[in-house]
C-alpha cells in the first residue's frame, strides 16, 4: 500500500473513531444523571448513593423481597423448609388474582449476592431509560446503575437477569435502550436454569404467570406509543408530564391513559385512584345513581391493566376528577 493511501485510511479511521466517540459521549449525556458511589446495598434492587438528592427504583428487574435487620437469616431460615406452602397460604390470604410480592429465601440470597457484586465497585453511572417517565409516583429516579468492572461499565441489572436473580420486569413497559439485549439475557438464565428458572431454588413459583401478566401490559403500552404517542389529547397518566397537560384540560372533554392503583368503596361517591406522585392524583368517581355502570365496568382489569377513559376534567386541591356516568367511557386496546 504506497503511503499517501495509507495515510488517508488512517485519517479516516481517525475521524470515524472521534465521531464514534462524540457520539457515545453525546448519547451518554442524554441519560446521564452522574457518577457516584454506593453506600449501602439494601437488597438486589434497592441501593443507597452517597451523592444522589432521590432515593432510585432501578428499572426492568424485581428481585424477590427479603427480610431486613439482624434476625433476617433466621427469619428467612425460618420460612424456607416449607417454602411452597408458606408462599400459597401467604397468596391465599391476600385473596389475590395476580401473584404476590414477599419476603422470601432467594430474596436473602440476591441481597447477598449483590453485596458481593459491588464490594470492590468503587464508581457507577446513574442513566436513565428515556425522558418520558425518569421518576415514579414516590419522587424516586427511575434509573440503570452501571458499575465499573475492570475498567469497563457494566449495567447491573442485565447481570441480574442473565444471572436469574430477577426476571426482566416489563410490567411498566419495555426497555427503550436495551429490550433485545434483557430478552436475551433472560433466555440465557431459562436455558441454563439459573437462579429463578431452576425448579430447586426456593423462590417465587409463578415466574410464567407473572411474565406473561406484564408482558400484556408492555405490549398495551406499545399499542398506546404507536397510536397516541404523537395525540396530545390523549394523556398518559405515567408520563413525567401528566400533571401539567391535566391542568391545561381542566374543564375540558379528555382521554386519559393509565391504571388504577386503589379502590374506594365504602362510601358514595365510589373512586377509583391514580397517583401520579404522592400529592397528586387522578380520580375516577362514581356517584350512587350511577352505582350499575360500576357494576358493569371491568374494575379488576383496571387494576391489573391499562385501560382509556374519556370525559370531562374537573380539578378540585390536588384532585384531579372525572365522573364515570356510562360504560362507554372505559375501554381497553
């Protein structure tokens, strides 16, 4: 290769490897909320940061819940002879149509076993998925914890799914930046029967059940993004922007998109609630004359799903309200 040509073919790589990396720096910006360092792991899913203003709900994994304090080892000892037995007498006592959340023997285990990961870590990046949702209703950031492994960043809570500590948790929708690379890793934890997937570990025994429950709800989120993504005058409930598109319909015709979190039914009017933090929230009223559209409604797949619901904003505190006076006002896509 005479030298003038290689000279040019080394200035290209040049310019392609510093587009390249501007490019990744630009795209790291756009997620990054800052480098910073653990304090305390308080269980496989929930870390404490020595310099972040909000505590975090890390996002596309669940780990099983485990107990804390200086007796969890014996209290999870405790329950783990007759797991499966403890676990269905729990669930039948919670008279539950989904599966339940619980302390339990692997949730011990991945509490440890992210103990372990991060004891060396001394840096990790805090990103987010998108723009959309970065904080949940608890004011808690919404974020991917990427930990620095010889050298290189490495996200957590892929290791987490490929390892079978966690299932990759979609129940709030799929990962925008790596949906392909958490279906693979989950596969590679069934085929290897690691952790969840292995049928001897002590942990929750109705991973198929609670995966294809959220993966229904992913693919209603994907519904709702591909057809009302652009629709301002349709408002998703779980968006970061919720509270200032509902105050600028008050008194307005609206559709809203979203899930109910609880039932009020004690008492007239009936509601059926939306938080959209702790403060704020969406409600859906029923008065007593229209006590047979409730009747008629699918209240329980409200609650477990998404569902559209069209009528007139009212806003009243920190309320905002919609009076539910036909059947026709609730759907499901």
């Amino acid at each position: 290769m005479k030298r003038k040509q290689f000279k040019l073919y080394l200035l290209i790589a040049v310019l392609l490897f510093t587009q390249l990396t501007f490019a990744q720096k630009k795209s790291d910006s756009l997620y990054l909320i800052q480098e910073d360092e653990i304090t305390k792991v308080v269980d496989g899913d929930t870390f404490k940061f020595k310099h972040l203003s909000k505590s975090t709900r890390l996002l596309c994994i669940d780990t099983e819940e485990t107990f804390k304090g200086k007796n969890a080892k014996k209290k999870t000892d405790a329950i783990a002879d007759d797991w499966l037995n403890y676990y269905y007498e729990q669930k039948a006592e919670k008279n539950s149509d989904h599966p339940i959340k619980l302390d339990s023997p692997f949730g011990y285990e991945a509490g440890v076993w992210a103990t372990e990961y991060f004891k060396d870590v001394k840096r990790v990046r805090i990103e987010k998925d998108d723009s959309l949702r970065s904080i949940d209703i608890y004011g808690r950031y919404l974020v991917y914890v990427f930990a620095e492994k010889n050298g290189k960043f490495v996200n957590y809570s892929l290791e987490c799914v490929r390892l079978g500590y966690s299932p990759y948790f979609n129940k709030y929708g799929n990962s925008n930046r790596f949906h392909k690379e958490f279906v693979e890793a989950q596969e590679y934890a069934k085929t290897n029967k690691l952790g969840i997937w292995n049928k001897n570990t002590k942990c929750y025994p109705d991973y198929e059940e609670r995966i294809k429950w959220w993966n229904e709800r992913a693919e209603q989120l994907e519904n709702y993004y591909a057809k009302y993504g652009n629709d301002r005058s349709v408002i998703n409930l779980l968006n970061s922007d919720a509270e200032a598109n509902l105050l600028s319909s008050v008194g307005k015709e609206i559709t809203v998109f979203g899930n109910i979190g609880e039932v009020y039914s004690d008492r007239y009017p009936y509601m059926m609630r939306s938080a959209l933090s702790k403060e704020v929230s969406f409600d859906i009223l029923v008065e007593q004359e229209d006590l047979a559209v409730f009747e008629t409604i699918d209240v329980k797949r409200m609650e477990s799903h998404y569902f559209y619901l069209s009528g007139k904003l009212e806003k009243k505190d920190n309320r905002f309200k919609v009076k539910l006076k036909s059947v026709g006002q609730v759907r499901f896509e």
